[in-house]
C-alpha cells in the first residue's frame, strides 16, 4: 500500500477531521501526526487534552493505521523516516504562518518522488457551533486552571499580560504576532490590584474592596478563555483570606499571588521610599497554609511573592523565605525586583533551582525590562507577568486625544490616535445563530 501522512493538533474531533481522515485512507496506509503540546500552543492555544490522551483518541479512529508524535510544527523528522508518497493536508495552510511549513514539505517529497495532497478546507454548517462550544468549555474555570498548570509545568515559559476590564481583557485574548516559525500570543491574564485601583481613580493602597474587583473578574471571565492570575496584594487578615481564597476560586480565577508584606499596602517598586514592612516567615507561612486549605481545586495556584530584594534584605533572607513558603504548600514562588537590571533575579532564580526543580517561578520585569523571555527560560523561570503595561500605553494616548479636542475645537486631528468603532466592535464576541 502507499504510505500516506497527516499531521493533526486537535482537542476534540469534529468532521472536518473524520474527512480529511477519510480522504487519507482512499490513498493508503494512513500514519498520523500528533503535534506535542508546545507546538499546539504555537498554532492556536495551549491544548485542554494533553498529548497522550490526543494520541489515544486519533489511534482509535476508523482508517488510521498508525500515530507518532510531531515534536516540531516543520515535518522534516518525520517525513523523512516515514517517506511517505503522499502528505495530505487541507489547503487552507497556502498563506499565514503555516505557509513556511507547507513549502518545506514540498522541499522535502520532492526527494523521492511523494506529493503533496491538498483537499478544500471542510467547513459544515455547524462548525461555529462547534467552536462557539469549544471555546465555552476553554472558558469554564476548572479548564481555565488545568490548562495553565500543564503549560507551566510543560516548560515553556508562560506570558502573562495585564488587564483591567473586559476590553483590555479581550485584547490580550485575541492579539497575535506570526512569523515564518510560530503564532504567538499571551497564555493568561493579570488583574492588578494597582491598575485596578488606578482604572478606579483610587490610590493602590488595597483600598478597592474585594466585591468591586470581583466585578472586574467577572468581566473578564464573561469574553475570555484564558486562565486569570490575581493580585492579592498582601493577602489581608489570616482569617478573611480563608473566605477570599474561596471566593476568588469559586468565581473561575485560576491562580492566587500574595505579598510577604504587612501593614498598610505601597507600591513595591517604591522600594524604601515609604515606609513598608516584610511579614515574618512564620505568620506568612501560616497565611499560606490556611489559604490552600480553603481551596478545593487541586489544579488552584497559590503564589507566594518575595519583597526581601525589593526591601533591601539581601539575596539569602530571599532564599531562605522562598524554600519556606513551598514548604508551607505554596504552589509558586513570585521573586520582585526594582533593579534595572536582571542580574539578582537570575542569580535568585540559578540558586533556586539548584534544590528546587519544579516549583513555579514567577517574574515581574517591569524595571528590567529589557530582558528577553528566552533569558529568563534558560534561567529556570516558568511565568512572566506584563503587570502594568496596557494601562500605561491607555493613559498617553487618552491624554494626548482630550488635549488636541481642546487644543483643535474639534475632533479631527484627535482622530489618529484613535482605533475605529468597527475595529473595537470587532474584539467584541457576538453570538451567532
């Protein structure tokens, strides 16, 4: 028989696949394809269904002969050990960031002989209907946390980006870059007590109640999919913490991050400015503990975030907290700098994981932030938060609109600072019939 290849990514199976499955086997024996869970995430989202049970599901489908699994979205390592005479594919894979994939297979079956197969993109009449349903269920918040648990504990490192209500939040939803290698976008979300307080017109001082920015959350929650971190500042008293924990989970946030502070809540960049004090080790460690007792998902992130760097105690006070709060049950360790360089959070980070291999490490680069994310991977760290970034980039361009309406007597010089009304309706998810 000809040997036919098919590489697939998918969660769930809709006909679009049992077709193009179909169409394989009218050519030969069918060999499929799973892309690993990194190169899912490259394509559309880190996938719900991790790879081994992706392979399960494709194995048993009618037609399939064998599965393998692609490390890599190029082909190369594949086809070249299988030599298929036939690679199929839909053919909606001619322009984008795929477009570099396909060229490279025809490169590659042009060396014996194989050709490339293309079939018309299948699209029935229900296909939104099984997307719409797709991303509900990325949407539900025990999803929401298995998804970012498994992309931490893949690897690769986890981008995080600020919102602050449901606008800001569907623009770190949809937003992508592609090149020749990948489609790249954000992995989760970060409420920010300061921009949330800020986007309220109130100082960050945790002044904002929990009932308000749980409206936040809610808004969020409403147009996304991807799983939400929370700021929780200092944490609060032991005992109101317990029941804010469990709020906080039962309305869909994945993960939790609290400060090692008491006292009256300042901006940690501030430094010793202002008067800030560090929580002994003993009372935070025991915040830590109450708090994952109070939670019932196993897949919930509770987060503990070191101020020793940020409040001057020196690198081993750092340490010697962090190897604490894992051992009072803390899920990640947030290590905080206002350096302008990354050069304590690497050695941090290097000495960390030097007794710890697998506790989350979290970073804020809003100081250092000329680092790249390759850096900080090759250093150890799993989470990299963009904590503040889109209420910054708003406010400049808000400004610079209200002074040139007063400055013109009219809006027509404001205009280029400003997105159309179509392009904002279109971040806007309206359901189809």
């Amino acid at each position: 028989m000809k040997k036919v290849y098919l590489c697939m990514s998918t969660d769930i199976i809709q006909p679009g696949h049992i077709h193009i499955i179909e169409k394989a086997a009218e050519l030969g024996e069918v060999t499929v394809g799973v892309l690993c869970d990194r190169c899912v995430a490259m394509y559309e989202r880190y996938p719900m269904f991790p790879l081994e049970e992706r392979m399960k599901i494709i194995q048993n489908i009618r037609g399939v002969s064998r599965v393998v699994v692609q490390e890599d979205i190029y082909y190369d390592a594949n086809i070249r050990a299988l030599k298929p005479d036939y690679v199929i594919h839909g053919d909606n894979w001619k322009t984008g960031y795929q477009k570099k994939v396909r060229e490279r297979v025809i490169e590659l079956l042009a060396e014996w002989g194989g050709e490339l197969v293309e079939i018309p993109y299948y699209k029935s009449a229900g296909t939104h209907l099984f997307e719409n349903s797709m991303s509900e269920r990325r949407g539900l918040p025990e999803a929401r946390r298995q998804i970012l648990r498994q992309k931490i504990c893949s690897g690769d490192i986890v981008k995080v980006m600020v919102a602050y209500d449901g606008l800001s939040a569907l623009l770190v939803e949809k937003t992508a870059v592609e090149n020749e290698k990948e489609r790249r976008q954000f992995d989760g979300i970060w409420l920010s007590s300061l921009c949330d307080s800020t986007a309220k017109g109130k100082p960050d001082i945790e002044l904002v109640d929990l009932t308000s920015r749980m409206n936040s959350v809610n808004d969020i929650m409403e147009v996304t999919t991807k799983p939400i971190i929370f700021d929780a500042d200092t944490g609060g008293l032991i005992e109101h913490f317990v029941y804010n924990i469990q709020t906080l989970e039962r309305i869909g946030v994945s993960a939790v991050i609290i400060e090692d502070k008491v006292g009256l809540k300042r901006n940690s960049l501030l430094g010793n400015e202002v008067e800030q004090h560090q929580d002994s080790v003993e009372h935070f460690c025991e915040k830590i503990r109450e708090g994952k007792r109070a939670v019932r998902s196993s897949a919930f992130m509770l987060i503990a975030r070191i101020e020793s760097l940020i409040l001057d105690q020196g690198m081993e006070d750092a340490l010697a907290r962090a190897h604490a709060y894992v051992e009072a049950g803390a899920d990640g360790i947030m290590i905080h700098s206002r350096a302008a360089e990354p050069d304590e959070i690497f050695d941090f980070a290097d000495r960390f994981r030097k007794t710890d291999r697998d506790t989350a490490l979290v970073v804020v680069p809003t100081t250092y932030n000329k680092v790249r994310e390759e850096e900080l991977e090759a250093h150890g760290i799993n989470v990299v938060i963009y904590a503040n970034h889109m209420l910054r980039a708003a406010f400049p361009a808000m400004q610079r609109v209200a002074r040139s309406v007063l400055e013109n007597e009219r809006c027509y010089e404001a205009s280029q600072d400003c997105m159309s009304i179509k392009e904002i309706l279109s971040l806007v998810p309206v359901e189809e019939g």
